[in-house]
C-alpha cells in the first residue's frame, strides 16, 4: 500500500488554496463542500470559475504574491499556481511547517493525493492511483458510480439516525455490527432505494424492537477461493468473506484473495504441505465446530473447488453431526481455471470427449490408481498435487499402453501473474520439471489437447512477479483464536 486512505475532517478548519485559475477554483470548491474556510492566495483576479463561490464568506480572496507566513494556522493547502518555481515554493513552506500539502498534477510533490471521489454523503467512495494513472482512476470512478445509488447517502443517513439506539440496545461490537449486516441486507435498503424512507424507518424500528440481545447461532461458510486469481471468485463468495468474523484458511489460499476478507476478522491458518499438515483434518473439523458453536460466522477458505480433492464433504459431514449450520459456495477448480489460463482446452472434438480428474498423492511410494482407466484413447487426464509423483505418473501411463509421445502439460501457480507452464511429453516431460525448477501447487494434465498449448496460449504473466504468493500472509494462529 503506497499511500494510507484516509477521510480528512475539514469543517471548521483552515485551507489555503495557491492560485487564482480554474484548476485552484475546483480545489477551493473541494475543501468548501467539505466545511472549510478557505483562501485563496493570487496576486491577480480570481477566475470565472471562483464565481459559483461569491456567495459564501467562507471563500476571503488574499490579493498578494504567496509568502510563507500565510501558511499560519492552516490545516491544509493546496499548490495550483500552475507556476512550477511557486508551487515549489509552497511544497516547500508547506512541508518545513508540517502542513499536508497538495502540488496539483505533481504527484511526487505531494504529501497526500487526492482521488476520484464519488459522493453520497455521508458515504464517500474514494477511488486512487497513487497519482500512476489518474485516467483510470477516473474510469473506475464512472464504473462505480453506475454500481453505487445516490439513494446510498440516504440510506447511511437512516442508519445514522438510529445509531445510538442501537448501541443502547447491543452492548457489544459483534452484536451491534450483525443487526446491521441483516438491516441492510433485508428490504429496508430497497424500501430507500425506491423513495419510501418512511416505510423503511418504520421497519428499522421494528427490527430493532424485536430483536434481543442474545448472540446469534453461528455458522459455516465453506468457500471455494478457485485456483489463485482474485477475478475468478464468485459474488457469493466474496459476499460471505466480508461478513465472516473467523477466516479459516489453507496455503493454497493466496494472499490477494485472503486480503479481499474482512480486515478485522480473526485469521487461523490450517494449511497442509506435501508430507506436512499444520493441522490435522479431524481437528480442523471440530475447530470449525467450536467456532461456530461459539456463535461465530466462520469461512472456511478452501484453494480450488471445495468438493473437488479439497476433503470439503469430510468437514460437512462433521457439521451435520453437531448440529451447525453450514454453506457450500462452489469455485472454479483448478482443472478448469489453470487449463484455460494455460490455453490448453479440457475436451475438444478432435482430441478428446471424456475428461478425468484424479489426484496424484503418492502412497509407499506408489500411485494407487486405476490405470487402465486412465491409459484409455481420446480422453484428458488431470492430475492433482502430482510433482512429486511426475516420474511413477510418467512411468505407469507408459507400463499401461500409452505412448511415450503422448503431449504433457505440467503448471505452476496457473491464473496468477506467476504462472509457469511446461509442455512435453510423457517420455519428457519429467526432465523439464526438473529443469525449471517447478514448485507446488502445480496442475498436470496428460492427453492431446495439450498439443494446442502453443497455438492457444492467450495469458502471458509478469515474469517479474513474486514467486511465494502461496506462503500464508500470517504466522499460524493457535486453535483458541
């Protein structure tokens, strides 16, 4: 994070705006909105655009050349001269008395920068890029502004009214924060949203009325992450990674996606690694219980598809038998998303019309698989956590009638910028593992389809990202979280 957001209280309080043109103008209009007194520091008229302002005594027009001293008593100030040697000047006068200071288009020359904003007081949206691409910004601003009603504003102004209320009624943080969460999320918001504001305080009164103190029963989300990129987890999902207090999570559970969690939610790492399990499933199983006996939201945060190898229907059955309620949010499992991501089509009328997904956990040192099954023509085969068995797989398809020129496929970390991809065949394929050097998690896939890789391969990552997304962002939390 370049830059910390923050929401600065100016009403009240002191700006001073350098400059007396169009682009000071817009600056005198942002900290005017926001309560402040404002002058304007130009030695020449102001601008037309200082015009919608005149009304105001909130605006003092200072005719003089800027010196230092009328940064006394400020608490902000803006540089948009369009003099780079005065706004310099004033960066420099600014930073010697510690005031923020903004030089307008100068990122670099700034103590804080400003965002697109999108205004629905009292909720405000900000929308940054460190001052990198302020177009995209902008463009990101209009795409949320089609996301966010105006009518939001109302509804953060019902809430607001009811607020010590609530505070009155639930004694904790917790408590008051799910009476929200289930305000919002019922027709109330709808109810603003359509203009009927005085049927939707009527409703906030009852709701409030009727519910008691007591804390809610808990309950489990299992959520499918997918296979490592952010833009491939279903809306649900991210619904219910907001709402969680508990996020229980695996290693396969990469960092951009465990920070799209809730910020305050207590974090619990359960992760497994080949030969090695942080925590036993068994115990995981009753972990979740507890938590959610203790009337927590838990999110069970899985890599992948929860169904699909990920022991998803073991920590069910286990909820089932306590009696905890749960939700199942499927994902896209890693044979789908790292398969597109690496061009390589699943199934395909000329190459394939079955496709088979199997694990390849070695066992004493062997794969205990239906070989024949698998070694059969005109199918894809998917092999999941099976680096360190690449050399038996290769060897055992071989033993069991399939040709040693059979197109392989082998990816590291598929749909994240850290993507690798190695093709060959099953006489190959083994060695050039080992060339490159590929780590876990890694994805096989064996069959015909794999000979379009090179013709199909459209995602092209950074090569210059960081390789370690799949180590936990936090040390191993103790299962008393």
């Amino acid at each position: 994070m370049d830059y910390l957001p923050i929401f600065l209280d100016l009403r009240g309080r002191k700006g001073l705006v350098v400059g007396g043109g169009d682009t000071a103008a817009r600056k005198a209009a942002l900290m005017l909105n926001a309560g402040a007194w404002v002058t304007a520091v130009a030695a020449e008229d102001l601008s037309e655009a200082f015009a919608a302002h005149a009304g105001t005594d909130r605006l003092i027009h200072l005719r003089a050349h800027f010196r230092p001293e009328h940064l006394e008593g400020m608490d902000v100030v803006f540089a948009a001269s369009e003099d780079a040697g005065l706004d310099q000047a004033v960066h420099d006068a600014a930073r010697a008395r510690h005031v923020p200071v903004n030089v307008v288009d100068r990122p670099g020359q700034c103590s804080f920068i400003m965002p697109s904003i999108i205004d629905r007081s009292p909720v405000m949206v900000a929308v940054s890029s460190g001052g990198e691409a302020p177009v995209l910004s902008r463009l990101l601003r209009a795409r949320l502004e089609t996301l966010i009603p105006a009518a939001y504003g109302r509804l953060a102004a019902l809430a607001g009214r009811f607020k010590q209320d609530v505070r009155r009624r639930f004694s904790t943080t917790e408590t008051r924060r799910k009476f929200w969460e289930k305000a919002f999320l019922s027709p109330i918001a709808e109810m603003v949203f359509s203009g009927r504001e005085q049927e939707a305080e009527a409703s906030l009164r009852s709701m409030l009325d009727a519910e008691d103190n007591a804390p809610g029963s808990g309950e489990v989300y299992l959520v499918g992450a997918g296979p490592g990129n952010p833009d491939l987890l279903t809306f649900r999902a991210l619904r219910l990674m907001q709402q969680a207090d508990v996020v229980v999570y695996d290693r396969l559970v990469s960092p951009p996606i465990l920070d799209m969690c809730r910020r305050d939610a207590d974090r619990l790492y359960v992760g497994k690694e080949r030969d090695h399990h942080a925590v036993p499933q068994d115990e995981i199983n009753l972990v979740l219980v507890r938590l959610a006996k203790e009337g927590k939201r838990v999110l069970r945060l899985k890599g992948g598809d929860p169904f699909i190898f990920g022991r998803g229907g073991e920590e069910i059955e286990t909820l089932r038998e306590h009696g905890v309620p749960f939700q199942v949010v499927p994902a896209v499992t890693a044979a789908a998303g790292v398969a597109s991501y690496a061009g390589i089509p699943l199934t395909h009328r000329d190459h394939a019309q079955a496709l088979i997904l199997v694990t390849g956990h070695l066992k004493d040192g062997t794969m205990d698989l239906d070989w024949d099954m698998l070694c059969r023509p005109r199918q894809t085969i998917v092999i999941y956590m099976g680096l360190k068995g690449l050399v038996t797989l290769c060897d055992e398809m071989k033993k069991h009638g399939m040709p040693g020129d059979t197109p392989a496929a082998i990816v590291q970390q598929g749909t994240t910028l850290n993507q690798k991809t190695v093709t060959g065949t099953l006489d190959t394929l083994p060695a050039l593992a080992a060339q490159a050097e590929l780590k876990p998690p890694t994805l096989i896939i064996v069959g015909s389809v794999v000979s379009l890789h090179e013709k199909l391969n459209w995602f092209h990552p950074d090569p210059a990202a960081d390789d370690h997304w799949h180590t936990p962002l936090d040390k191993p939390a103790a299962l008393g979280v």
